[in-house]
C-alpha cells in the first residue's frame, strides 16, 4: 500500500509510476478526492462530537425549559454523530479499497517499458559447445531415472511430475545447499507454513490482479503460496521491532503451488512451467532508507549460488511494464538452456520497499522512539527448476550428468549416471 502522505505531498511521482507501469493514472486523482473528502468528514464528525460533549456538561447545569431544548438538541446532535461518523467511515474503507488496488510505486532508475525492454546488466560464463546434439531436460530426466512426467500427469493432472532417484537427491541437494548459503551469511532458517490466510496473501500483493494466479481452500478460507515470501512477509503482522535488531534475514524452504493461470500452450513440456516445487526463499526486513543496497546484496547471494552449480547467466533489470504489483524494483538471473538456445529465469529478486509493511502493518521502533515502517525485499536462492540448468548444461554424451563440484557432498554423487537406455 503506497504512503497517503506521499500522495499528498507528490502526486506526480505516482502518476509517473503509473504511467511507467502502464496503468490508470486517474487513479491519484480519485484517491486526493476520497482522501480530501475522507478528512473533511473527519473534522466534521470531531466538531460534533466536541459540540456533543460540550453540550452534555450544559444540560447538567440547566433546568426547566432549557434544560428541555438542551435535550432536545442532543438528540439531534446524536443522530448528526452517528451520520457523520458513517460517512467517514464509510469514505475510508472505499480511500482503503482503492488504495488496494494501486501497485507499489517503481523505483528510479528501473527500465521503462514492458515485457521485452528488460535491461542486461551482466553475462557470467559462455553457452557450452557439444560435439553431440545436446538432449533437453525430459529426455535426460528419464535416462538418469530422474523425472517421471507421465506418471505425475496419470496422478495429478498436466503440469506435475515425480522427481525420482537422482532427480530427488538432486533437488534437496541443492536447497540444502542453499540453506547452508544463507545460514552462513546470516540468515535465520525457517520452515513456513504454506497454507495461509487472506490477509497474508492480500498483504503481499497475490490478491487482486494476481488472484488467478493462487490456490485457494474455499472450505477453510487459506491460501496455497505460491511462494514462501507470502509466509515469511507475514511473519512479523502487526508488529513493532527494534530498530537495532535490523536487519531481520530470514530463508525459508517450502513447497509452493502455483495455478499457472494464463499459461496455455507455453512451457507444456518439461518441468519449467508447473503447479508444485521446492524453494529456498531470501526475505529481509530492514530500514526503508537501507534497502536499495539491501537489494543489491540479495542478488549478490543468488549469483553466488549460480556460480556453485557452474551454468551459464546473465542479470537483467526488469522493466517498470512487467513489475509485479508489490515490486518497486526486480532483478532476474536467468541461465542458459541448451536445448532452448535461450536464457530462462531461475531467480527474481525484489524491492518492495515499504507496501508490503504498510498492508501488513509491519513497523520498527527507532531510536527517537517514532514508529516507521519497515521495507521488505525477496529473492529466490534456489528451487526446483535450476535441475533443468544443471542437467541441459551438464550433459555427456552418453546421457549422464556431470554433478557441479560444490554440490557433490550434498548430492553423495559426482556423475548421475543413465538408469535406462
């Protein structure tokens, strides 16, 4: 949710983020006039009930007939409290409602424009050369007895698939090789909760606009996340932290679920697109005025990580048209896929300076003693998907897989080798 005072104090600044964004900016001006209007229903309501107090204390000083007209005009001064209250009330949740629906504002400096007008910022390694015609991840996933996508689609339906064997030991090799990153750097691990309630995921922006996007529990009103940002943002509603306690770094390894709303007909084949995976996620809480570098370290973190699994990248700055709702600012690492001849994400990370803070009423304590709140940021440090990097990039001909040297010891293998031929 954005800063009413903001608002008010530089209403072109989100006009230029809605442009930016491709969205409405008639919004700002219908959020000045409920706000306007909100306030001045505010004051009129406090006037009569100042005026309602003030004449209480009359009345019990008078008597006769004025005592008489006093009562009288409580009464009407009542009902005058109770309308004028209802209409502010009634103003703020319709400001509240809107508010709602205005994504974050972007940050300076991100690329304008849409889907394509991404900005690379950095390549790290070269595509690898075969002297054979590389396979793709399905046809190497079921050579090494690794990804059973028939079986997960007789089970569960398009879009799921069983990691088996070598998949299976790849997979929690990784994330434990992510998590064993984060607890070095800092991070506090965290098993979260994957079922939550609305106000996590309207809290964090996946309502809305993105609600197609997530599976929900009708009978028990909870969400499936889709990430455990969701979780983790959520973690410290409505609370008040200590300033010197920040920043608070958090990793949380989850299962996530993911409708693929949207998707028909692109990424059918293979396990880059699909309903259920495994992530290690970064989440921070730090001080608004701390979090562009704060972001800066996070992507640091995730290209330390792609560096162990030894593939190709690159690093792009996602364009203000294809920001999420909750994101001032996004950066992906995408790897190279061999067998699509293209780059493809495996990690985002983004700032979402104070919006996520504000709807969840997520505050710090500083030293003065004021109450601000706090900026939240994410970022992906591995899940389910990098196997499609490792196993296209690290390839033989013989359909085994080289094993990256920094994740053998989690893997207990240094070549996957072919289950069937």
């Amino acid at each position: 949710m954005i800063d009413l005072r903001t608002l008010r104090e530089d209403p072109d600044r989100l006009r230029a983020s809605q442009r930016a964004r491709g969205e409405d900016e008639t919004v700002v001006d219908r959020l000045l006039s409920l706000d306007e209007r909100r306030r001045t229903a505010l004051t009129r309501f406090e006037s009569l009930r100042a005026e309602q107090k003030r004449l209480g204390k009359s009345v019990s000083r008078a008597s006769g007939d004025e005592r008489q007209a006093l009562l009288d005009r409580a009464k009407e001064l009542a009902a005058e409290v109770k309308a004028a209250e209802a209409e502010a009330e009634a103003l703020g949740q319709e400001l509240d409602e809107l508010l709602m629906t205005v994504p974050n504002i972007v940050e300076e400096g991100a690329p304008q424009g849409g889907e394509d007008d991404f900005v690379v910022l950095e390549h790290v390694g070269e595509p690898p050369t075969f002297d054979f015609t590389p396979r793709d991840h399905v046809e190497l996933g079921e050579l090494l007895g690794a990804i059973d996508i028939d079986r997960g689609a007789k089970v569960s339906g398009a879009r799921f698939y069983y990691l088996t064997g070598a998949g299976a030991r790849l997979v929690h090799g990784l994330l434990t090789m992510a998590m064993h990153q984060a607890i070095e750097a800092g991070f506090t691990p965290v098993i979260p909760p994957v079922l939550v309630k609305p106000e996590a995921m309207a809290g964090t922006g996946f309502l809305g606009a993105h609600s197609a996007e997530v599976y929900r529990l009708e009978a028990d009103d909870l969400y499936l996340v889709g990430t455990s940002e969701v979780s983790l943002a959520a973690y410290h509603a409505d609370e008040i932290l200590d300033a010197a306690a920040l920043p608070l770094r958090y990793a949380g390894w989850s299962s996530c679920f993911r409708r693929e709303a949207g998707s028909y007909g692109k990424d059918t084949r293979g396990i880059i697109r699909v309903h259920q995976f495994d992530k290690v996620e970064m989440f921070s809480f730090c001080r608004p005025e701390d979090a562009h570098e704060e972001h800066l370290r996070l992507l640091g973190w995730q290209k330390q990580m792609l560096d162990k699994i030894e593939v190709p990248y690159r690093v792009v700055d996602i364009a203000t048209g294809d920001l999420g709702t909750s994101a001032a600012r996004k950066y992906d690492c995408e790897a190279w896929l061999p067998s699509q001849g293209r780059y493809r994400e495996l990690t985002s990370t983004s700032n979402c300076t104070d919006f996520q803070a504000r709807r969840l009423r997520v505050r710090y304590r500083d030293e003065d003693g004021t109450t601000r709140h706090v900026a939240t940021l994410n970022g992906t440090l591995a899940t389910t998907r990098w196997i499609v990097a490792i196993l296209e990039n690290h390839q033989q001909r013989d359909g085994s897989v080289v094993v990256p040297k920094a994740l053998r010891p989690y893997v207990g293998l240094d070549v996957l080798e072919p289950v069937s031929r």
